[in-house]
C-alpha cells in the first residue's frame, strides 16, 4: 500500500486548472507533474459550465504520483448560479443547463426522474426554457 505523503485541498474553476501560479508553484513544488495535472482535471470537468467552483482534494503519494477528487456544489446552489432573467424580469433556467446538471449529479437515475428531481428543487417562480 502506497503510503500519502501531502494531503491537499482547494478549490478550482472547472476547466481552469492553470499550470502557473499558484497551483502550479504548489504542486510543483510537491514533486506533481503539474501538467498532468492541470489536463486530467480541466480533462475531468470538460462537461461542467466554467463557473462551477470546485472543491478539490489531492493525496500525494512518496513516489510522486497523486490521486485526486472533486466535491460537488450543492444543487441548489449550481440551480442559483443558472437563473437568468429575461427583459421583463421573470427568471428562468435553460433546458440546457438543467440537462448539464441532472448528467453531473444525477447519473445513476433515469434522465426524466433526474429532471423531476431537479424541477422539484426550482423555486417556483422560476421557468425553463428551451
């Protein structure tokens, strides 16, 4: 059994995991190959909206090599995050975002009882558009 060496935790927009400062400098000076990195994460996240603010944990390993994992948002906050509002002030969510949401958090069920699932967490004043 690999023994950890550096347990590290932070958080980083999806898709934007940079191999500069100041990620780059940390992990770097770790021993990670930060450019591995940076493309499995950015790699991982590719489907998330960019805005997604993810928390990250990072173990370490004495040879070098790193496991890492992301915690997801809370779905109510990601559904706040996706509320726009139209010209005359009603506030909506698009199909497309809510469709991107159901896939991340909800892919072990059905897509239509994901979707249930998530119109039931909207506050009511908020539509979807297609």
């Amino acid at each position: 059994m690999r023994e950890i060496k550096y347990k590290l935790n932070f958080q980083v927009y999806s898709q934007k995991a940079e191999v500069g400062p100041p990620l780059g400098t940390i992990l770097g000076n770790l021993g990670v190959n930060t450019l591995r990195f940076t493309k499995e994460f950015n790699e991982f996240t590719q489907e998330l909206p960019e805005y997604f603010k993810l928390r990250v944990s990072v173990n370490v390993y004495e040879d070098k090599s790193f496991v890492f994992s992301v915690e997801k948002p809370a779905i109510g906050f990601v559904l706040s995050l996706c509320k726009q509002y139209d010209v005359s002030g009603n506030c909506f969510i698009n199909l497309n975002d809510l469709l991107q949401i159901a896939f991340f958090y909800m892919d072990h069920l059905p897509l239509e009882n994901a979707i249930d699932v998530l119109l039931g967490s909207l506050e009511k004043n908020v539509s979807v558009e297609l």
